[in-house]
C-alpha cells in the first residue's frame, strides 16, 4: 500500500511517503507560513520519486487543532488529490503524532496546544508501551483544569512558553521538556488502515484559536 500523510497544524511542515508499507520520505521542517509550499513540495517529492498522485492507495493527514490558513490548504490539496487518484483519505487528529513518539515512555500521555486567553486545546490516551489508545478527542478547557484532570499524564506541547506556564501552576506536573510535534510518518506507523470508508464529507479540520474554534469550552 503506498501512502502519502500529511499535517500542517503546527509550525513544521511534515509529510511522508511510504511505499509498499515501507517508508521511503519524510519532510519535517519548522517553516513560517510553510503550508504555502506544501503542494510546491510534494510536486518535487513526486517527481523525484517517479510517482504520481494515482499511485497512492491513500491519504492521511491531522485534523488539528492547528492553524487556521495551514489546515485549510492541506485539506485543499488532500481533497483534490484523493478525488483525482479516488482514494480513501484518513482522518486523525494531530495530537496522535504529537503523543505516539512517547508511547513508551509512560502509560498515560497528555498533549496540549495553546488556544488563547488563558485557554488550551488537550487530549488524552493511554499507552500499553506498543499501541497508543486516544481516550478523548481534542477538547478547549482552561489551563489549570487541564493540569488538574491530567494528573500522573506525562504532558506533551510544541509551544514552549506553554510548558513554562503550566510548570508555573503545577510544579509537581510531569511534563517532557522535548517538544512534540506533530510528524506525518507517525500516522501511518500509528494506524491498521484495513477498513476505512471512502467519504470525503467527513474531513472536517479543528482551528486552533477559540475565535475559530468548533468545540465548546469544558
């Protein structure tokens, strides 16, 4: 099965490309504005990989919480090209990548992403050291309820003055001083694809920001 993930929540522009069950690139840049080079990018992937967008079996890319201009251009180009190649695209949200790296490094797992005014978006799974279990989609709380509902969770952020605030909060709170950015391959190593409903009209992005958000605060 050829495979192509994409997320563009974060500041890193990550994609990867496997083929044949084995993963042959991965593009994971911290780039401002990168999801206007996205479809730039793949075009030259591609192309230097002699493949073409009828040559994946699939597409996958995060949901979010993310930006709203980068969410919206890779949902643009995953849409297109899974209705040029008719392929099944896989929806997920982007904590998963943010949280599978650790599996193994604690049984619960926690991953925040700062919304604004003293709020943040938070999901949290659990982990048998192989398998990542999400246990609750991406919900808007505020910060200290996070921490206080996440107790014994290892937290998990890209946003580095996050992880400054809430260890402010809660100086007992176990939170990884790596940051944890969503990468595109951990989609594809995360998942069994084995049944997955072609419908594109279930790809719906979470912004970040509460002004766009499309949850309710907890």
């Amino acid at each position: 099965m050829n495979i192509l993930a994409v997320d563009t929540s974060s500041n890193l522009l990550s994609y990867s490309i496997t083929k044949n069950n084995n993963l042959i690139y991965q593009y994971n840049r911290i780039i401002d504005k990168g999801s206007s080079l996205l479809i730039n990018k793949l075009e030259k992937s591609f192309k230097q990989r002699a493949m073409q967008v009828e040559d994946f079996d699939l597409f996958v890319i995060g949901s979010g919480p993310g930006s709203f201009t980068g969410l919206r251009i890779s949902f643009a180009i995953v849409k297109a090209f899974a209705l040029a190649a008719k392929k099944p695209v896989f929806c997920q949200n982007s904590f998963f990548a943010c949280a599978y790296p650790f599996r193994k490094e604690a049984k619960k797992i926690a991953v925040v992403a700062d919304a604004k005014k003293d709020l943040v978006y938070a999901s949290f799974f659990s982990s048998n050291q192989k398998q990542l279990k999400q246990k609750s989609k991406p919900k808007l709380m505020k910060l200290k309820d996070c921490l206080e509902k996440g107790k014994g969770h290892l937290f998990l952020t890209y946003d580095s003055c996050l992880r400054e605030k809430a260890q402010t909060l809660k100086k007992d709170i176990m939170f990884s001083q790596k940051n944890a950015y969503p990468r595109a391959k951990y989609f594809v190593e995360g998942n069994n694809f084995g049944k997955i409903n072609y419908s594109l009209s279930k790809l719906k992005p979470l912004y970040l920001h509460s002004i766009d958000c499309q949850v309710t605060k907890k």
